[in-house]
C-alpha cells in the first residue's frame, strides 16, 4: 500500500512539473506575440516642402512658413487598438496641427484631413 503511495504521489509531481513546462512554454508564445505586436512607429514620408525628417524618422521639422503639409508613418495598421505617443516641442500660436487615420490607398496630399476616409 505504501509502495502504491508513492508511486501515486511520483506521477502527481511529474504531472505538476508537466503542467509548469506547459504554463512556461505558452506564457513564451504570448510574449513572442506582444512583442511583434509593440512596434516602433517612425514618421517616412512627407507630402510638402514644409516639413523635413529627421533621426531615422523619430522627429518631424516645420522648415516652411506656409502651407498645409501631410506626413505618414511606416507602418500600417488594420485592426486592434494601436498607440503612438507624439512629443509636440514647439508650435507658434498661429499653426495648427491635426492627427488621425487615414487609408493607405489614399494618395498624400496637402488637404488629407478633408478627404473622405480621414478619420481625426
């Protein structure tokens, strides 16, 4: 009986040990997921003579005086709740400024935010 005991209780451990590599090897998998999923967005094109791109497209400069003027970033996106963090370090009382979403398909253009499709 006691024989039979621990032999019960040997499986019950490796049954755990089991589960643990188990719960390791999935809880990789996710992180491997988010990882791919948090990526660094990067400003890469620019419609307008206006603005210039600046450190490997981290920082976007107003180097006009007039004019509206459109940049997009890298990557694209089509589903799921995305975040970008924008610093704004310097804006003159009289400039504005518009974020939003737009197809891909839509060509650049200096009046973008009142096509259609901007969503903003």
């Amino acid at each position: 009986m006691e024989q039979k005991l621990k032999n019960q209780q040997g499986t019950i451990d490796q049954l755990h040990v089991k589960n643990e590599e188990m719960k390791e090897e999935c809880l990789n998998v996710i992180k491997k997921q988010i990882q791919l999923h948090m990526m660094q967005e990067t400003f890469d094109s620019v419609y307008s003579n206006t603005l210039k791109i600046e450190e490997n497209g981290l920082v976007v400069v107003l180097v006009g005086t007039h004019g509206h003027s459109e940049v997009r970033g890298r990557n694209s996106y089509s589903s799921g709740i995305n975040r970008i963090k924008f610093q704004i370090e310097k804006m003159l009382s009289n400039q504005w400024i518009s974020f939003g979403v737009l197809s891909q398909s839509t060509p650049m253009a200096s009046n973008s935010y009142n096509s259609p499709p901007f969503y903003g």
